[in-house]
C-alpha cells in the first residue's frame, strides 16, 4: 500500500521534477551577462542583476511551454552569440570545437618525430666507429689516435 502511494505521488511530482530539470539545463546552457564569466546557473552573485532576470525569464518561457531550443534562440537573437556557454557547430564555430584537438594532434605528432630523430642520433653518436663505417678501424687510425692523445696530455 505505501509502495503504491509512494509510486502515485511521483507520477504527480514528475512533470514538476522534469521543468526543474528543464530549467537547469537551459541555465547552463547560458552565459552570465554580469561579466563572471560563469553560466546562468552557477553565477555567484547574490542577487545578480543579469542571471536573476534571465532565470526568471528562463522559469516563464518553460511554464508556457516553449522548449530548451526555442528559449536558447530567443537569447541568441536579443543578447547575440556570445550569451551561449558554448559555440553552436554552425558557421564559423565549428573552429572553435576542432582546434583544441587539432593543436593535440600536431603537437603529439611533432613531439613523436622530434623524440625519434633525437634517439636515433644519439644511437649513432655512441655507436662504435666500425658500425658507423661498415669496416673496422684501420691501425694507421689507431696510431693517429694514440699520438693526438699523448700530445693533448703533453699540453695539459
């Protein structure tokens, strides 16, 4: 009996549950005027003169009914672009959702190469001569080698 009377008062709490829902969703969708920086919803100033005015508005148009889509252009066509916590794939905005994964990409990409080719050069630095030359050192290198290394030590 209780299950039953709970599960009744749901059904008649629902359409309220659903519009505060609604309500926050479109909240966030939308940027502050006041200068925060911070959505409609998670504005931080206490009685704000932009988000409160804005939820208000936002609370009217949901219980006329109107949806999340129709209450966003209505913003975007008073307020412009910018009232929009988030740029819309149309236009030119589309630049705005690639780039940062573009500039991921080309960095990791760049970083890869640059880490590789200074591997490999490093791996040829402290290779031994014969592997570099394909033969071995010759003994005429060897005896140039030791006199320039006795006349270094003789100097120091």
């Amino acid at each position: 009996m209780r299950a039953a009377l709970f599960a009744l008062a749901l059904l008649a709490l629902a359409p309220v549950l659903a519009t505060a829902t609604t309500q926050q969703e479109v909240e966030e969708s939308l940027t502050c005027q006041c200068g925060c920086g911070l959505t409609v919803h998670s504005c931080n100033h206490l009685q704000c003169g932009s988000g409160e005015p804005m939820k208000k508005e936002i609370a009217e148009r949901l219980a006329r009914g109107e949806t999340k889509e129709q209450i966003l252009a209505a913003f975007r066509e008073r307020l412009g672009e910018k009232v929009l916590s988030s740029p819309t794939m149309q236009g030119f905005n589309w630049f705005a959702w690639v780039t940062p994964f573009a500039a991921l990409l080309i960095a990791g990409t760049i970083l890869t190469v640059v880490i590789r080719r200074h591997a490999q050069a490093t791996a040829q630095a402290l290779a031994p001569a014969a592997d570099r030359a394909g033969a071995p050192v010759s003994d005429a290198l060897r005896a140039r080698l030791a006199r320039e290394l006795e006349a270094l030590d003789r100097e120091s």
